[in-house]
C-alpha cells in the first residue's frame, strides 16, 4: 500500500512539470564568492552535483550579469583530472584588471526525475528539463594591463620563440616596473603556482608611457607538462600582475622592428617570419586596435610559407598606435579541421610634417 502511493506520488508530480532542483552544495567553491582577483586568470573550482545525469557544467564568465564576454566555458563533470576534494576545475584566463566586478553565472541541464532516460541510458535523446543557475560577482584590482599578445582562448595563448610584449599603465601611476617571463608548475588543487625557471627579465625600467613595448627573445617552444605555463609578469610599486601562455609556435614580424616608430605618408614593406608553423594562406589587416581594418582591410599576402611580406602606405594616422595583424588559415591535424592563426604587432607613428604645418611663406600668418 506505502509503495502504491509512493507511485501516485511520483506520477502526480511528473505530471504537474516537477523539475530538477540543483542540490545547495553543488556549485563554484573556488574562488569564493565576492571575493577579489589579482591576476589575469583563476581556477575555477566546482564542486559536482549528486545527479549523475549531468555530464557537463557551464560557466558564463562577463562584465555584466549573465554576459559571456570573458569566456564561455564548459567543464566536465567526471573527468581524470578530478581532484582529490571531489571537485572538478577550469583555468580562465583574459581576465580584465580594471577594478570593475566580473559576474559567472554556473549553469547546467537537469533530466527530469521520469524521464525514461533514467532507466534506459540508450535513448538517444533524453528530455531536458530546465536550466539549474547560480550566480556569482568577483571584485577584481585595477593593474597594468597586457594587451599582446592577447588571450586567443582559454588558457591555450601561445608564445613562440619571440614575442613583442605590450602592455598600459591602466590608470595606474607607474614609476619603476619590470617585466619577466617564467616556467611555473600551478596546482589546481590550492591555486598556488610554484617557480621553475626564468627565460626573460627586461631589467628596472623608469617611467611609463601610454603604451610600453619590450621584445622577449630565446623563450622555449616545447617540453612543458601538463599545468605547466609561461608565467609573464609585471612587477610595479611592490606588486605583481601575472599573465599565462603556453608555449609553441608563432609568427613574428621581422620588420620593421617591432614596437618601432612609423612615420605618415610613407612606404613601407612587411616582413615576418613563419617559427616553424604549418602552411597556410596568410591574411594582413592594419588599424588602431589588434585586429582593426580602419587603414588596410583584410588582404591576402599569398600562400604562408612562400610569402612571407607586403608592402603598404601609411596614411596620417594623427600619430596614434597602430596594428598589423597576420592571420593565417592552417589544418589542424590533431581535431582535424582548419583554424586561424594570429599575431598582432604594435607600431608608434608620427607625422613628420606636425612641427611645420605651412612650408610656404605665403601661409604664415601676417
């Protein structure tokens, strides 16, 4: 009789729409909640649910609430990589320094509790039931800020052999700096990174401009573990701001110098390098912000690996920063698919003719 009404129960709220209801410990344990980042990129720590259905969470990571701007990323319930609290983990990176909150939102698909996927795993296609949401708001510092090379995806940013390094002040007052690239081993489990070896140290630098460029030379392209990274760090009025990359291939421009000054209305010829990356169709695009076209579209250079330069005229750029962006189409054997490949390359410019607007007498003023 207990068993029967048990039943009527269960069938009744089936057919009222019961959902799923996300159990009070599941959810984003680490970082905490308000709580404040100090660096461009964080594990996030989750803790899984008690629904064994659920295969699969989802982390919506933005400058406004429900927003993805930051990253979207999906996270695995069972994976070999749990750790050892029950907890499952993502490193983002990108993350904005500039004092304003960050909001995730932690979402993922419950299956209905009489839902014959439950019984028979083979159904193909189980009945969702809706989205489990919380939400969380993180405080974040106001740094300096890299701004090449640029977060590509998550936690994936790869350096090559050279690499020019850009970074602003941010609205932080900056007198003395360094900039540094390191090998550090990161353990998921406490978010604490520990030092391996060092491939580049820019020495005490005085003073900042709007925009500082420095060429980091010799950095290594393989032989890292997993949760090993390229650690680029700024270190300023005692504190530091720290950037990941891996390590890997990637074009550089040969010249004009990178970081170097441009002058209006003059010719200039592109040269970059391939650092051993595959073949490929390469793309060319200059403007005022990396990826920007406002003074070269998009244009083809030709087959990557047999063209590997372009000329173009700079027009007055009323002495603003530019970008030249190469972009390259190659096969991606290991997912089997193409992909592009970028890198930016920063540029000063000047106007040679700012200090005499009127060359001719009959232009002075009388």
């Amino acid at each position: 009789m207990v068993k029967r009404l048990l039943l009527s129960l269960v069938i009744l709220l089936c057919l009222a729409g019961q959902s799923f209801t996300a159990s009070s410990n599941d959810g984003i344990i680490s970082p905490s909640n308000n709580s404040t980042l100090g660096n461009a990129w964080t594990y996030f720590k989750i803790y899984p649910t008690d629904d064994t259905y659920v295969n699969c969470y989802v982390l919506d990571i933005g400058t406004e609430r429900g927003s993805w701007d930051i990253a979207h990323v999906g996270v695995p319930r069972e994976t070999e990589d749990k750790l050892s609290d029950g907890s499952v983990y993502t490193l983002v990176t990108g993350i904005p320094l500039t004092g304003q909150p960050i909001y995730v939102k932690f979402s993922y698909y419950g299956i209905h509790p009489a839902d014959p996927y439950r019984e028979n795993p083979n159904r193909p296609y189980p009945q969702l039931d809706s989205w489990n949401e919380k939400y969380y708001t993180y405080n974040t510092i106001q740094t300096p800020q890299i701004i090449l090379p640029g977060s590509e995806d998550v936690g994936s940013t790869e350096l090559g052999s050279k690499v020019q390094f850009c970074w602003k002040p941010n609205g932080v007052q900056v007198d003395r700096w360094a900039l540094t690239v390191d090998r550090y081993q990161l353990d998921p489990l406490s978010g604490s990174k520990t030092f391996g070896s060092r491939y580049y140290h820019s020495g005490a630098k005085y003073g900042s401009s709007a925009t500082n460029s420095l060429i980091a030379d010799g950095l290594p392209t393989h032989g890292f573990s997993a949760n090993q990274y390229l650690v680029a760090t700024i270190s300023y009025a005692r504190r530091n701001v720290s950037y990941l990359y891996k390590p890997g291939r990637r074009r550089y421009m040969v010249s004009p110098t990178p970081g170097s000054t441009l002058y209006n209305f003059s010719n200039y010829t592109l040269s970059w390098n391939d650092d051993g990356q595959p073949l490929g169709y390469t793309y060319v695009s200059i403007g005022y912000s990396p990826g920007g076209t406002e003074i070269q579209p998009e244009t083809s250079a030709g087959y990557f690996g047999y063209s590997t330069s372009m000329s173009f005229r700079l027009p007055n750029t009323a002495n603003r920063d530019i970008y030249v962006r190469t972009k390259t189409r190659t096969w991606d054997y290991l997912r089997m698919k193409f992909k592009w490949e970028y890198t930016d390359t920063l540029y000063k410019t000047f106007n040679k003719f700012t200090m005499y607007p009127y060359p001719y007498s009959n232009h002075l003023p009388r």
